[in-house]
C-alpha cells in the first residue's frame, strides 16, 4: 500500500469520529463535567471568594432544606410554572386549530403571533413590569377607572405570579401554536374526514380526532416547557429593580435563591451547588412523572398506529 | 454543484407548497370572519406591549407618572431619551457591539460544528453511530444551565470571567443543531455525490466543505437564525459570568433598570434599543423562523 492510500483509509475511519468530536468534547467540558461536579461542590465549604474550605457532608443540603425561603421558592416556582404552561398550552392549541384553517394571508398570521419570541426575557419583563406597575400602572390605572379596586401586584403573592406567568406566556405562546399548526398539518386528511362522514361536527372533530393525534407533539412541549420552566429566572429577576424576588420573597424562584446563595447575600457556592442539586431532581422527578402520565393516558389510545404516522 | 443543490432544494419546497396548496383548496372553505377576529386579537396583544414601549421611550419620565398611558401617537422625545440611554455610563454602546459579536460568532460556530458532526451522523458509517446520535438526542433534556457553578469556577480558573470567551465557547455547538443538521442532511444530501466527490479524489473534509456544507444551507440558514436569536436574548449566564462591567444588552438593561428604575422613559429607551435589531431581523427574515420551528416540530 503506498503512503497516500494509507493515508485515504486513515482519513475514511477517522473522518466520522473526528467530525463528532467538538460536541462530544464541549458537551463533556461545559455540560456534563460542571452538572457532576456541582454534587461534589455541594458536599464542600466552598466560598465564591476563597474557593474551596473542605469536606463538610451534607450540611449544605441540610442548611438549605431548613430554610423556609428555600420552600417558599419552590412553591413560587411551581405555582409560576402552572400559571404559564398550563393556559399556554391550552391557548397554543385553539391558535393553531385557527391558523390551521384556510387562511388568507397565512405567513402573515403566522409571523404576527411569533413576533414576542425574538424580544428578549428582560426586555418583556421590563414592559410587563411597567404594564403592572402597582401606582400608575396600566391594568391598574384601567381597573381603577372602571371602578375596581388596583391590585397588588408587586405584594400579593399570587397575582405576582400571575403577572410573570403572563410575561412567559406573552413570549411563548405562539411559538408553541407553530409547533402545533405543524403537528396538526401532519394529520392525515382522511381520519379527520371519516369523522366529519361519521356525522361529527367540528367541534367534536376537535377534541375526539385532532387532540388526540397531537398526543405526541403535547408530550414534547410540555416536557421542554417542564425543563425550561421550572429553571425560570430572567422574568422575575427583572420583575422589580432590587432582583431579589419581593420584600418577602413573594417571587423569589429556586434559580433566583441559587443566585442569591451563590453571588448576592452569602457568596457561598456549596449551598448555591446544593439547590441546583436539589433543583436537578425535582426537574428529573417531575419529567419522569410527567411522561409516565402522558403515556398511560397515550396507551388508551385507540388509534396507537395513527399515532405514529402523525409523529 | 452547489447552484444544482439549491436548485433541486427550491423544486422539492414548491412540490411540498403544491401538495399543501391542493389539499387546502379541496373543499376546505375560507374561514368566517370571527376565526380572523380572534387570530387579530392575538396579533394586536403580541404586538401592542411593544408600541407602548415605543410610546413610554418617546415621552418624558413626569409625562409618564402623570398618566401611564400618556399618548397613543409618539411624542418627540425618543431620539433624546435614545441619546440619554447611551450616554448613562451603563455602556450601552459597548453592550450592543458585545451582544453583535457574541451572536455572530455563536451563530457561525453553532452551524459550522452542527453541520460537520450532522454530516457525518447522516451520511458517514461508522460503529457505535445510532448509539452517539442517541446520546446527542438525550442530552437535549439534561438542564445544563444547573451546572452553572461548577462552570463558574472553571471560568474564573482560567480567568475568563468578564471576557466575552466564557460567554462564547460553551455556545459553540449544541445537541439540538447536530439533531437539525443530522436530519436535514439525511435527506438533502445525496450519497451519489459524496461519492462522486470521493472518486474524483476529494479527501473527507474538502467533501465536506464542496458537498456536505452547500446542501446544507438552507437549514444552515435556519439554524444560524435561531442561534442568534438564542444568544442576543440570553441573560443568566452572561449577568453571572460577564457582570457589569463587560455587559451584553440583556445585562445592560439590567443595569439600567438598577440605576435609573425611577426613569421610565429612559429604561424604555434602552428596552427599544435592545429589542429593534431582532425586530429589522424578524421583519427580513421571520418566515424562515416559522418555517423552522414547524419543520423542526414535525421532525422532532
């Protein structure tokens, strides 16, 4: 074999490794190494300022699943996140259910409902901060004038929530109506039409043929939206200028107490390292949960091989 | 060779378009007018917050306590208040170039890697493929960003903190591009042209570059988009990593809503500033944004 043969075949069996090899490498350096590490860093005093003092077990853990505002967070992030996925999702299905129709001007209905996307999460926040606004806001100046009492916005827990709740839907929602106009046009005709045949009207149609073919595209969304969600932190942050989630934390999220812990009031990365830690399992717990309940409710699907057409 | 791949890429979407086109027209009427009164309602509440901050950034701080919704026409000081937002010391001016250079370089990177791990995964055989492409699929649902400190030290390690590096380099490629490309590519790219550039003597990388990398473009394009969108919106990484005193725009107007949250007109200035560039990007090149997240749903 002469040298440039050889060196043809080292590149043929090397080339596809190599070519794989940046993701690989970025993923292990940037992704994985510091998520395994993090554990490791929660089992240590470790300060933002001089580093790592030592082995200290669980006390980390210990001192943060002692703390109320710890439980606070996760109660806020939870309530936050059932306030923004749930409406979404219900709200992304009846807009794509529309642009699915035979529209005129359909790029254009498209684009209109996905122009919050490219604004960014401070930017919206800083917008819907303004829009409710406790004094001189715009829902309260609005409900004022129509003689109803202003709401709390920034003090009452749960309508804080609301209102971050409303930034993430502002953003999301017709991103997530795209994803489910696609799913829908991936339906195949005929089963929708044996329905109408069969005598059902269109609303019927709706809820016992489309919802249960997008089965699928729900399940990716409310996975990625679990993911993301429950991680939230610029809406909040930027929800008022002092950043620390409320005089009394009212929503303070578990990212938000992560950076507080880790960078604000403490500088203390080991029990930083414990939330995310903490975070981490209930991310996991909550999408296995998530995705062994949208299973069995997809295994009493009548139609499993229609499923996998539509996907 | 790339115009011929263009060409056969444009033919196979006008198929696509046709096949759509028949099916709506076969007996599927227009929808009535309430389906578009709804749909404009939608529209109006994406696009109205934003107008609003239009109308905030041409007013005055006073205009605005004194009626939160002072005008709806725009008053005459935007161009004043845009000049106030630039010259606050928050650095805004550096904030928009770092956020330029932070997004295109991410969005190059992203698709160059992407697109060389995509091809191999599409078009090349070697062992262990199908189990490394799961691997890549399954990390998609790891929440990396809870590694986040870990990596900080890393950064701070290597004294990166405040450079705009340790925002770039965890973003150079990601698990979801390798997935877009893979697919794309896996159907765009035939193998009788990797193999007649391999017969007329192409080594794989110049295979790469005068094959693979032409026919990606279009999703290339797409993914380049949504990269750059990603990192020109991102805030919890560059607010940790760079602080204030390398900002991008998001941490920027962070910044500014710290030191001047009593100056509405001014923050929202700033909030215009940030949020425009997306807006002219959008308006240029929104419908290839649409068709990427639809695209995208039905493959993945």
């Amino acid at each position: 074999m002469t040298w440039s043969q050889r060196l043809s075949r080292w590149d043929v069996r090397s080339a596809p490794y190599l070519y794989i090899a940046p993701f690989f490498l970025l993923f292990a350096l940037v992704g994985l190494f510091p998520l395994l590490y993090t554990g490791w860093v929660a089992l240590n005093k470790w300060s933002l300022v001089t580093g790592d003092q030592g082995f200290i077990g669980l006390a980390n853990f210990q001192y943060v699943l002692q703390q109320p505002r710890f439980w606070d967070a996760v109660t806020n992030t939870f309530s936050i996140f059932l306030l923004s996925s749930v409406p979404q999702i219900i709200a992304a299905i009846f807009i794509a259910a529309m642009l699915d129709a035979n529209l005129r001007a359909k790029t254009f209905w498209r684009m209109g409902v996905l122009v919050p996307y490219v604004v960014a999460p401070v930017a919206v926040s800083l917008i819907f901060g303004q829009l409710f606004a406790d004094e001189s806001g715009v829902v309260n100046t609005i409900l004022t004038s129509i003689g109803l009492d202003p709401i709390g916005w920034h003090s009452d827990r749960l309508w804080a929530h609301v209102a971050i709740a409303t930034m993430v839907n502002f953003r999301w929602t017709g991103y997530n109506a795209l994803i489910f106009l696609a799913a829908m046009q991936a339906i195949p005709r005929d089963i929708i039409e044996a329905a109408v045949v069969d005598g059902a009207d269109r609303w019927r149609t709706f809820i016992n043929v489309t919802i249960p073919q997008l089965r699928p595209t729900i399940i990716f969304v409310v996975i990625t939206s679990t993911i993301g969600g429950l991680q939230i932190f610029d809406e909040p942050r930027m929800f008022d200028n002092f950043g620390l989630g409320g005089a009394d934390r009212e929503w303070m999220t578990v990212t938000m107490y992560l950076y507080e812990l880790g960078w604000n009031t403490q500088r203390n990365l080991g029990r930083a390292a414990a939330v995310a830690w903490l975070l981490f399992v209930i991310i996991v717990v909550i999408t296995l949960l998530n995705y062994a309940i949208t299973r069995r409710i997809a295994s009493s699907d009548a139609h499993p091989k229609r499923k996998a057409v539509a996907r | 060779m790339a115009d011929q791949l263009a060409g056969k890429g444009a033919a196979r979407a006008a198929r696509r378009k046709n096949e759509k086109g028949n099916r709506m027209e076969n007996g599927v009427r227009r929808p009535g007018w309430g389906t578009y009164l709804i749909l404009g309602s939608v529209v109006l509440i994406s696009v109205v917050p934003l107008y609003y901050t239009f109308l905030l950034s041409s007013s005055t701080a006073g205009d605005i306590a004194r009626n939160p919704i002072p005008s709806l026409v725009p008053q005459s000081h935007f161009i004043e208040n845009i000049g106030r937002v630039l010259s606050a010391g928050i650095g805004f001016w550096p904030a928009l170039l770092n956020s330029i250079l932070v997004a295109v370089i991410t969005a190059v990177s992203v698709v160059f890697f992407s697109t060389l791990a995509g091809f191999s995964f599409a078009k090349l055989r070697f062992r262990g493929r199908n189990g490394l492409l799961a691997f890549v699929i399954g990390t998609m649902a790891v929440p990396t960003q809870l590694g986040i400190i870990p990596l900080f030290i890393l950064m701070s390690k290597l004294g990166w903190t405040g450079k705009l590096v340790a925002v770039i380099v965890p973003a150079m490629v990601t698990a979801f591009g390798v997935f877009w490309m893979t697919q794309y590519l896996s159907e765009a790219l035939p193998y009788e042209l990797i193999e007649a550039a391999r017969v007329d003597g192409c080594s794989m990388i110049r295979t790469f570059w005068h094959v693979a990398l032409p026919a990606a473009r279009p999703a290339a394009a797409m993914l380049a988009l949504f990269t750059f969108v990603g990192s020109w919106t991102n805030f919890f990484w560059p607010f940790i990593v760079l602080g204030s005193s390398n900002p991008t725009l998001p941490v920027a107007l962070q910044l500014l809503q710290a030191s001047y949250f009593k100056d509405l007109s001014l923050i929202m200035a700033g909030v215009v500033l940030a949020t425009l560039p997306l807006l002219v990007l959008f308006a240029l090149a929104g419908r290839h944004l649409v068709a990427g997240i639809m695209q995208g749903a039905v493959k993945g």
